[in-house]
C-alpha cells in the first residue's frame, strides 16, 4: 500500500534506526522502563542511558511511543505494532526505491542474502498463495 493510496500512511512517523532498534525491544517486551530498553541495547548498542531516555522522549513527540506512569517511572510502550510498522516501511522502500516494482524488490532482498532453505520454502508458499488470491 502506498502513502497515495492511503493518505494517513503519510502522516505516520518513520523511526530512525536507532529508535527501531528501541520498538523493536518495546515489541519484544510489551512496555519497559528507560532503564529496562537500556538494559537490552547496551550489549549489542553502544549508549548510555540518558540516551535512551531522551530518544524516548522524541519517539513520544513524534507519535512513535507513549508513556504511562508507575510512580516517578515512564513505562514506556510503541503506539504502532511491529507488523504495521514493518509494512509502513517497507511500502515506502517498494515506491521510493523500487517505484513499486515488487520483483526488483524482491531480486535485490535475494541478492543481498542467501536465503535458507526453510526461507526458500516460505517463499514457495507465499508465492502460491498470491497465486491463488489472484485467480479468486
């Protein structure tokens, strides 16, 4: 789906690569505390706590996360689900760099990993399934 086809796509914010790797624990997780998000980042991420809280902070302004209060303590939680987060991006990557063209999409994903052969046979299947909703 493009940001055309539905215009409040458009208006969704697109996380950073930092503030993914953030949702991706808030996902993991359900909600975390800044201390808890920066407890699961600073093995693999090299940051501080405060950084974590003032990404927080702007992931809130922009939509991307909200907070409930426990105390003196944000439990943070994202607003949208990793799936539609995940879609949201990947339909402005098809338009913006692929102009829409699904299979140029998918040549390159193949190009740049070699997939498994268990991701080969989810592909088989996802293409037969496409398939079949095409012919209904």
């Amino acid at each position: 789906m493009t940001s055309e086809a539905n215009p409040a796509m458009s208006e969704l914010p697109e996380p950073t690569e930092r503030e993914l790797r953030i949702l991706k624990v808030l996902w993991a997780r359900g909600e975390g505390t800044v201390r808890e998000v920066y407890e699961a980042l600073r093995d693999e991420v090299p940051i501080v706590q405060n950084t974590v809280q003032a990404f927080l902070r702007t992931m809130e302004d922009k939509g991307l996360v909200t907070h409930r209060s426990e105390g003196r303590t944000f439990v943070y939680r994202a607003v949208m689900s990793g799936e539609r987060t995940k879609k949201n991006l990947l339909g402005g990557l098809l338009d913006s760099v692929f102009d829409g063209a699904l299979d140029q999409l998918v040549a390159s994903a193949l190009q740049a990993k070699k997939p498994s052969r268990d991701e080969l046979a989810r592909l088989r299947q996802l293409l037969a399934e496409a398939e079949s909703r095409r012919k209904s």
